[in-house]
C-alpha cells in the first residue's frame, strides 16, 4: 500500500460478478481543517491492483454500497447543508480491453444523481456502519438513529411511542441484521412456501411456492465453486401421481398418507397438488416440511444465477374461499297413508368430505281444518321423534321412519343442520305432508331450487313411486306427469308435477322446484394467448371479441362494452403506474386503444 492510501477510512464495498472483481474504498483527502474534510473514492481491480479510477469529491462519504447484479455505487454523506443518498458510479465490464472499467455517472463532484429526496433525509444525523444491498431489484437499505442536536452535544431522541411495541430500542448501541438467505454467490431467491391449503371438499391439498421451480431437477456444481454448471433433469418429477416422499419429509407423509393411497403431482411449476384418500389424519393447522437440498429456483444460466435449496415448512390452511354448506335434500315430501318416508341429504357439498347431521322436528300442523281442534296422537309423535334423534345420534345423511309413525293428514316441518369439517354449518327446513288416502308418490331429482344462466339447458327429472297400499299399487308406469306450470315472472320458474293413480285420478301426489335465470358472465377472450417475447419486440393484446354469452359478437366484430387492463411483474408488483392490483393507466408512449380492446407496448416495459 502506497502513502497516497495511509489516510483511508472504513467505507469500502465489493463488486464480484461472474469473475470481474474490483475493491471500492475511500480515502480522506488532505485539509488545513477538519470541517473541509472531503471524500476520494478508489475502484482497484482484483486480483491485479490496477487503478481503474480515482475521483475526489466535494463531500465526505459516510457509507458506501455496491449492487453486485447492476453495479451501482451508493454513497451516503452530508454535501451542500443535508445529508444525502446518492448515486456515484456504475460498474461494468468492457469486452475489447477485456478488463474492469468504472463508468461515473455524469459529473461526478457536481451533480451526484439523488435517490433520497432532501426532506425525508436532509436532516437526520446518520450513525454509519449498518447498511446492505438487495441486488435483484436494486435496493439498498440504511439503518440511522435520528438525532436532536443540544448545545453541541447529541442526544437521542424517542422515536418510537409507547404504543411502538416489537422494535429495537433506540437505546441499544448496536443492531445487526440477520440475512437467513444470503444469495452470496447463489443470487436467486430460493422457493419459499406460500400457502398449503385443502381444497373444499378435502380431495386435495394445494402446496404453494412463490415462485417457479425446477419440479424436482438438481443443479449440480461440477468444479466445485459453489456456483452450479449443469441441471439434472433425471430427478425431475413428472407424471400425475408419484410419491410425495420425494419432496416432503418423513413426519409430513406419515400425515399425509402412505404411497399409492396419497399421491403428488405439479400442477404448475410452483404448485404441488397432493391428492389424499378418503380416510386421512391431517388437518388445518398441521405442519408440513420440506426435504432438503430438493426444491430450486428456475435458473437463469445466461447470467449465471441460481438459487439456494427451498426449505422450512407451512401450517395447512382452510379453504379460500371458504365456502358455506349447501344442504340438499332430496325425496318424497308428499307421503301417501301407506308409504314410508325417506328423506336422504347425502347430495349436499361443500362439507370438506366430512359432516355432522342434526334432525329436528320443529312442528305440525293439522291438514284437516277441524274447526274443533285437532287431537294428535302423541305416541306416534314421539316415534317420530326418537326417529330422527337416532339418524343424529348415528350422524347419518338420511332419515326413514315407517308409515305408521306420521300421523295423518298432517304437515310436518322437519329442520336439518350440517357442519362441515371446516366448521361452518348450514340449515335447511323441509315439509313432510301425510296424506289421509293412497297415492302414487313423486319427487323431482336435485335441489329444490336451481340457479342457471340464460344460456343454460336445464333437465328435471321427476321420480314416481306407486303406493303401498295394496288396493291401489299398480305397475310404475301406471302414474302420469299432467303438467308444468310457468308462472309469469321472466327469470323466475316454479315447475310442479303431479301424479295419480290411474284407477283414481283425484287422489294425487305433487312435488314442485324452483328454477331462477340469470345473466350469463362476460368471458374474456385473447386472438393469441400466452407466448415467448423477445425484448424489444411489439406486444398487441388483443380482446375484441370477448363474449357476452347472452348478446354473442358475431366473428370480426367488437364486443360491445368497456375494456381494463392489468398488468403485475413476475414479483406482483404493477407493470405500469401505482395501482397495487396491477391496474394499467394511460400512458401517452403506448398505442392506447382499450375503447376497442386492443393495447400494444414494447416488450422491454415489461
């Protein structure tokens, strides 16, 4: 070291990317005062020791980064009455002299580019010493104690209210900060877990990673530098069912279930999507875990970047959306004097493979119009009671009672309640009307009301049963469907179908459903759907014809409505504007026709 480095400082950075290396420092230059103190700045290539440059500057620095992936040189320093972040240099690497250069960025002593503006830093007293550099997306972060100046000397001063819980205290001499993930040299963020949620029904349970993976295939470093040098695709995982010990570790498959009952496959890059038997052990609120040395970043070879090994694990979540159970119940709710009842809601969903039934008998009302009053017979209501308190008891999704325990000439009002294995429950009331004579009896297959788009076919199938009483049974196909009745109301349609013995048309049986149109969704559609750009390269979006299913655009036409557009980098952050949801604004560089549908920018905004 020569005498012209002897007066150096602690402020130093190192530029290391794919084999050009160079020291940056600073020195304190030379002054009759201690308040004219001014920075030189040395960018020294290694491992040779050439100076590439040496700049004086009209400031002091009091700490300096250097983004490895961009080559950006940072200095913090009070310059000009504030303190300031600026940006000083950039390192890059020149291919004919085949050697570290340092290009500075404009006139380096006068107009140094400001990141920072003067009033959020132009006044803080900076304790140097803690800083770092996120190089993937060009950050740079700072750690300061704001400081009151009192009589010469410095004080601290509480910035944190007593309502500030969880942070460092201001009284704490030293900080330092912990980078569970390095990226030195591995400059990819490793996979990390997002999210392991069941699907509603629990057929699945959906793994998520926040970025894409290599599904499986291994980096492998050759030379031994750390740095990988080719990918082993042999260990990638393909197919839609292979063993998940593959990628989680022994405790998780013993909840998730041996192979081939429980099975895993990608769905996507960064999806795992583990398929479970009917019978399982995990729940919400279960850990899972990764293998190690298992899961990777897709790389990107052409500028030698890969990642670190995915690790950790992830809490299984309830469903999203979580929905509310729909409770269907389906049979006979017209009984004639002979026939049983049978009620069944193993048809309802939502319930996460798993559900607790609860039949309750909340009343009856007499069908005779007695005006003396109606005297029930309470021993066959207690039969019906004890009925349905043991379909609860055995938690089962129907109920059958015998003829003999419903009085008749009665309309009985039955509530059921099912609970989801997610804990949500839903109740549903259904009417059980007793007829006092024979009669076929019919129900209509499915909900008892149904949601459809106007573009929807919809089927009702009726079901009839003869009676069992003896008198009148009769073959099944001695019944008859006589009608169904629209009423006037355009999007709502309630349908009944009535059944009769042949031999005695005036004793029937109904059963009615409920049928309500709705608007058909608009759907978007792209005249060309996901492709590869090449940076610089037009894109045209194209969404003319999109459809409304309702009001169809007919081929070379444009739908008739409005257009938004959204556009989120791969790290969900807005392409373009402030919008967080990714909402793209006019913007005068683009040919900006969204009145038609139709959006183009160059590839290289992206």
């Amino acid at each position: 070291m020569t005498a012209q480095f002897m007066a150096w400082t602690t402020n130093s950075a190192i530029y290391s990317r794919n084999g050009q290396d160079v020291f940056v420092f600073t020195q304190a230059e030379p002054t009759g005062l201690l308040k004219n103190t001014k920075s030189r700045v040395y960018f020294i290539s290694i491992p040779d020791a050439v100076i590439i440059e040496a700049q004086g500057l009209d400031f002091t620095v009091l700490q300096l980064l250097v983004n490895e992936k961009h080559g950006d040189v940072i200095a913090v320093g009070h310059r000009a009455g504030s303190m300031m972040i600026v940006t000083i240099a950039k390192i890059y690497f020149n291919e004919v002299p085949k050697k570290n250069q340092n290009a500075r960025n404009g006139t380096l002593q006068l107009r140094p580019q400001r990141l920072v503006p003067v009033e959020d830093f132009g006044d803080l007293f900076l304790s140097p010493g803690l800083a770092a550099s996120e190089h993937l997306f060009n950050k740079s972060f700072i750690m300061i104690s704001i400081r009151e100046q009192i009589y010469f000397a410095a004080a601290l001063a509480d910035w944190c209210p007593a309502e500030c819980e969880g942070t460092v205290s201001y009284k704490s001499p030293y900080t330092p900060i912990f980078n569970k993930e390095p990226r030195i040299p591995l400059s990819l963020a490793a996979p990390a877990l997002v999210y392991a949620r069941f699907s509603m029904e629990a057929v699945t349970i959906d793994v998520k990673f926040d970025r894409a993976t290599l599904r499986g295939a291994l980096p492998v470093d050759t030379n031994n530098d750390i740095v990988p040098d080719i990918i082993d695709y042999t260990t990638q995982l393909t197919g839609d069912a292979w063993d998940c010990a593959n990628v989680f570790d022994a405790e998780t498959v013993i909840l998730l279930g041996p192979y081939p009952e429980t099975t895993c496959k990608w769905a996507s890059d960064d999806l795992i999507q583990v398929a479970l038997p009917r019978v399982f052990e995990i729940q919400v609120g279960d850990q899972i875990f990764l293998n190690a040395d298992t899961i990777y970043t897709i790389p990107r070879p052409q500028d030698n970047e890969y990642s670190m090994a995915a690790q950790g694990g992830i809490a299984i979540s309830l469903p999203d959306p979580l929905e509310q159970p729909v409770v269907i119940i389906t049979g006979q709710t017209e009984i004639d004097e002979c026939s049983p009842l049978q009620l069944y809601a193993t048809d309802s969903y939502f319930l996460g493979g798993k559900a607790s039934y609860r039949w309750e008998l909340l009343g009856y009302t007499d069908l005779t119009n007695n005006p003396a009053g109606r005297i029930y017979n309470q021993t066959k209501l207690e039969l019906f009671r004890f009925v349905l308190q043991n379909a609860t008891d055995f938690n089962e999704g129907k109920v059958e009672s015998p003829p003999d325990y419903l009085e008749e000439a009665v309309l009985f009002t039955i509530n059921l309640t099912v609970t989801s294995r997610w804990g949500l429950s839903q109740s549903e009331l259904v009417d059980i009307t007793k007829l006092d004579f024979p009669a076929p009896m019919v129900s209509i297959l499915g909900p008892k009301e149904l949601l459809v788009n106007r573009t929807e076919q919809v089927s009702l199938l009726a079901n009839g049963v003869p009676s069992e009483c003896w008198e009148v049974k009769q073959c099944p196909d001695s019944w008859a469907i006589v009608g169904w009745r629209p009423p006037a109301n355009w999007n709502i349609y309630n349908f009944t179908v009535e059944t009769f013995a042949i031999n005695n048309p005036n004793n029937a049986a109904y059963a009615s459903v409920t049928v309500k149109v709705r608007r058909s969704p608009v759907f978007a559609y792209l005249a060309t759907e996901d492709r590869l750009m090449t940076r610089g390269d037009i894109l045209v979006l194209d969404a003319r014809e999109s459809q409304d299913p309702d009001y169809p655009t007919n081929p070379g036409m444009t739908f008739v409505g409005t257009f938004q557009w959204w556009c989120l980098t791969p790290e969900r952050l807005p392409c373009f504007g402030s919008d967080s949801t990714g909402l793209i604004p006019p913007l005068a560089t683009w040919h900006d026709r969204r009145a038609f549908g139709v959006v183009e920018f160059l590839a290289f905004h992206l």
